[in-house]
C-alpha cells in the first residue's frame, strides 16, 4: 500500500494574532462551539495523553464534559489505565483533531482529581444504560470474551432494575488545569497558522506564534 502521496491542501481559514481572544479559554469555547455547529462527529472528543513509571506514553480518546475558567473536565473509571497514571504523573497533554475544520487544539496541563459532589452531579446526569456500564468494566482489565462482559452488564442491570443507580466507589473526574495552550489553523503551501498561549506568574496569557 502505498501512502506518501496521500495529502490535501488546507484552505479553509486563516489565523490572526488581532483575531485571537486574548483569554484561550474564551478563544476555545469559539471554536467548539464552530465544531459543534458543523456538526462534526464527537466535537467534544479530545485525546488524552499519559505517561506510566516507564516513560511510556498512551494515549486514548475521551469526551470533553466541561470546559471552565479553571480548566478542562473529563470522567473516567478510578482504576483505568489512563487514572492511574495520572495520579501517578499529572503532567497530561489534551489534543483536539478537528480535521474538517483543519483545525487543532493542544493543551498541556496538570490534572487533578475532581470534588466527590462534582462527580455524584454528573454521574446522576447520565443515560442509565451509562451508569450501568460503570458498574460493569473493570476498564482497562483483561476480559475473557465479550460475551462475558455482557453477561456482567446484565447482572448489574438486573441488580439496579429498580431505583437508582448509585455512583461507583472508583468512578470519578479529573481537571486538567492548563499552562499551555495551542491553537492550530491549517494554512496553504503547509504554512499553518500557529499560536502558543503560555500562563504567567499572575496568571496572565503571554501568545507566540510558532513556525508551522
């Protein structure tokens, strides 16, 4: 198979300094909500990047449940892969891939656990059937067959037919509270538009434009 032809001009839009937030979370929000008004698949989907006690570094797509002054939120099983590792090592990187938009977001931040309340809030926000499938993955442990998940499933939704479904003792949240944020805009000829926000000791944004 032969791949190194396979490329594409990016002409959809250009990137000014003058036309930036000066604030990246504001600028952010503007481009979600341009992702979400284009109807693009998963707008909210961002890949989180960690790195375990070997310097190994993974990465996995999760959803985006909140976006805020202090930073970005996301949920997650306690004992996942992805958890454990940032307890372990906080530093996290974010990365948004808007391709239709030719677009992409960075963040670098460091994560931290969310409050038990903020948890309990969102997780009594779900579709059931979510709630349900907490209960059932051991997320990121070794399963014998699918099936056999399933059967797990059905016991738990068998379990919580009635009533509520109670939020998981190892089910909860981080935020990643960024100090670096890039904003990427496809450009002709591969001269990309690129900006770097970086967080000053006052908590100010200084912004760089990098070199594509």
């Amino acid at each position: 198979m032969k791949i190194d032809a396979i490329r594409r001009s990016y002409t959809k839009d250009k990137l000014e300094l003058d036309k930036l937030n000066p604030d990246p979370i504001a600028q952010f929000e503007l481009w979600l909500k341009d992702a979400i008004a284009a109807e693009l698949p998963d707008p909210t989907a961002m890949c989180v990047a960690s790195v375990d006690a070997d310097g190994q570094p993974s990465q996995r797509l999760v959803l985006l449940k909140d976006v805020g002054v202090d930073g970005f939120t996301f949920y997650t099983n306690l004992g996942s892969r992805k958890a454990t590792e940032l307890t372990a090592n906080p530093k996290v990187c974010l990365h948004f891939p808007w391709h239709p938009l030719e677009r992409q977001v960075i963040v670098y931040g460091i994560a931290e656990r969310v409050s038990a309340t903020q948890v309990a809030k969102y997780f009594l926000s779900r579709p059931k059937e979510s709630q349900l499938a907490a209960w059932a993955s051991e997320q990121s442990r070794p399963v014998s067959t699918r099936q056999a998940l399933l059967q797990k499933f059905a016991e738990i939704k068998h379990k919580f037919e009635h009533g509520e479904v109670p939020l998981p003792s190892f089910w909860g949240g981080f935020l990643v509270r960024p100090h670096k944020i890039e904003f990427w805009q496809g450009g002709e000829h591969r001269l990309h538009d690129r900006f770097m926000y970086s967080k000053q000791d006052d908590n100010s944004w200084s912004i760089d434009r990098l070199c594509p």
